[in-house]
C-alpha cells in the first residue's frame, strides 16, 4: 500500500488549493483590470492584483513542496476579505455577495469542521450586516428572494458541514484499518514504517526496542490461542504505560517494536529494563487464569545513515543476543556482553 495514500486529507486539500489558485488567480486579475478601468474601485483591484500575484507564487509552491495549513488559511482569508470588501464597495444589484456562496464550501475543504462552521457564521454575519445597511436593498425589496437566499446559503453550509465530517470520519477509519493491528490495537507494520517515514521528523534521539514474549507458543498450547490472544492485548496496554511517550507496534505474532526519544543511551537501557521487570512481576488474569510470562528485548540506536530496515536488524540482532543468553534480558550494543565460557560454566 502506498503510504501517501493515507494522506488523503492533506492530498484532497492540496488539490483543491492548487485548483483554486489557479483559477482564482485568472479570474481576480480579470476582475482587477475590469475594477482599476471601469468600476473605479482602485482599493478592491489592488488587492486583487495581489492577490492574482498569491495565487501564482501558492500554485508554484505546490507543485514543489508539500501543502502547508498557513496556505489554506491564508487563501480563505484573502478570498473572504474580497468577498466582503467588493460586497461593501458595489451595490447588491451588482450581485458581488453571490460569491459568498461558494465560501462555505472552500472553508470546510481546505480548513475542516472546526474552521469551517466559524468562519461560515461570521461570513454570515458580516455579509447581512452590509447588506442590511445599503442605501438601496434592491434586489432585496422582495422578501421572498431575501429569504430563499438566506436558505441557499444555509443550506449550502449544512451540505458541506455534513459532508466534511463524513469524509473525516471515513478517512480516520480507513487509516485506522490500514495502520492498526486488529487484535491490540498497536501499530503494524505499515504504520511503523509510515511513522519513520513520514510523521518522525527529529530521529537524532531514537531508540528502537524490539520485544519478544519468551516462550510464548507454551501459553497458545496450554491455554489456547483465545486466551493467548487476550495476553498479546494485555502487552500491548502495558507496554503503551510503561512506555509513555512513544510509539508501539505489533511487529509479529508475539513481536513488538517501540520507538521512542531518549537523552542518552543510559536513560533508554533504563526504560526497557523496567519494561521487561514490569512484564516478569505481572501476573496476567485471563478467565480465571494466572500467567507470568517473559520478555527479551534489544536495543538499537538511530544513527543518521540508517534506514528503517537497517534500524530494525540491528535490534534484532542484540534481541537474538538476549535469548541466546538466556531470555527475560535486556541487549544493546553499548552493554557488556557475557563471556561464552560465563554461560557454559
């Protein structure tokens, strides 16, 4: 699966952006001119002028690099301030305040719900307030064309209120399909590498634990694979606490990966210390049941040439190191090993 599929959020407002500085961008300098040679609304075809100017500089931007929310926001602004100054400036019979039509729309596509049901209201508000204190309210003079306006509008904002959180709530759940293990609830596979690549931005302190359940095929055979199911789920919440801040991964079938930042090397051998003492003193309760299981844990530590594949074998190195010396222990590259003959003695 392509990971920048599960961006769809971000790609969707990228789009629609790019989309609409390149249209917007033609359309206000046509209206600039039209503004500066005709209508004599030098202040209004000023802004567009810049605004057209915004338009190319956020089009090229995109195509080079990835969607920042500041754009979006300062699109909707310039946008929105036009809207409403050529509302003041021109007469209602000039039909300008049909552009706040559309606005709605581009709020909740480029800013989401939270944005976009406060910036539709004060458009709201804003826009009737002008409209209200025009000298001539023609083509107002009709209550029925104020009226069916006023529902346009508001119907328009329920449909894209209604329609972004849909969206929002389809794509968490389809990135939550993709990125989350079924049965516990960590991360898979994906999502690790997805969080590598893409949501990890500082790695100069990242340590990576990769965890094994000792003898865990025991529990499947003894108990059954439902109760042994129920421990992996239990791991996985403890790990997540004693972990704190960081992230946990599923990694396999009793396999866990823990990304987290730490000052030193000292600081992260402590952490998977006390995980693997947390793990040893648990006493599982699963239907009646006690089980005390055991963990292996190795540690490697980011350095700026690795990639993802080269940080994970290098802790599996030190946790095959951990089992071959006995299990329940913790590795790493900057703890002395046990001599061969200390462990055939």
């Amino acid at each position: 699966m392509d990971i920048a599929a599960l961006n769809s959020t971000k790609s969707l407002r990228r789009n629609v952006l790019s989309w609409m500085c390149l249209c917007f961008g033609f359309l206000s300098f046509a209206f600039a001119v039209f503004n500066l040679t005709v209508n004599n609304f030098a202040l209004l075809g000023y802004i567009e002028v810049f605004f057209s100017i915004y338009c190319l500089f956020t089009y090229i931007s995109l195509l080079r690099r990835p969607l920042r929310f500041w754009q979006s926001i300062v699109m909707c602004a310039l946008i929105t301030l036009i809207v409403i100054l050529a509302t003041a400036l021109a007469t209602p019979h000039n039909g300008v305040f049909v552009w706040s039509f559309a606005l709605p729309i581009l709020f909740y596509l480029l800013l989401g719900k939270q944005y976009g049901v406060f910036l539709s209201a004060s458009l709201l508000v804003i826009q009737s307030y002008i409209l209200g204190t025009k000298s001539s309210l023609s083509p107002f003079t009709t209550f029925n064309l104020s009226l069916n306006l006023m529902c346009v509008y508001l119907s328009i904002w329920a449909i894209s209120h209604v329609f972004e959180g849909s969206r929002a709530q389809f794509s968490r759940r389809l990135r939550n399909l993709a990125l989350l293990d079924p049965l516990t609830g960590a991360g898979n596979r994906l999502s690790m590498n997805h969080y590598f690549e893409v949501e990890l931005q500082d790695k100069s302190q990242l340590y990576v634990f990769l965890l094994d359940l000792d003898f865990f095929k025991e529990v499947n055979d003894k108990y059954g694979h439902a109760v042994g199911d129920q421990v992996l789920v239990e791991v996985a919440t403890l790990l997540r606490v004693a972990l704190g801040r960081g992230y946990v991964f599923r990694v396999g079938g009793e396999e866990f990966a823990l990304f987290s930042s730490f000052s030193d090397k000292e600081a992260a051998l402590n952490a998977a210390e006390k995980i693997r003492a947390d793990i040893e003193s648990k006493q599982f309760d699963i239907d009646g049941l006690n089980i005390n299981i055991t963990t292996s844990i190795g540690i490697a530590k980011f350095r700026s040439s690795n990639s993802l594949e080269e940080l994970v074998n290098q802790a599996d190195k030190q946790l095959y190191k951990a089992k071959r010396y006995g299990r329940n222990k913790v590795y790493c590259k900057f703890k002395k090993e046990p001599a061969l003959d200390e462990l055939t003695a």
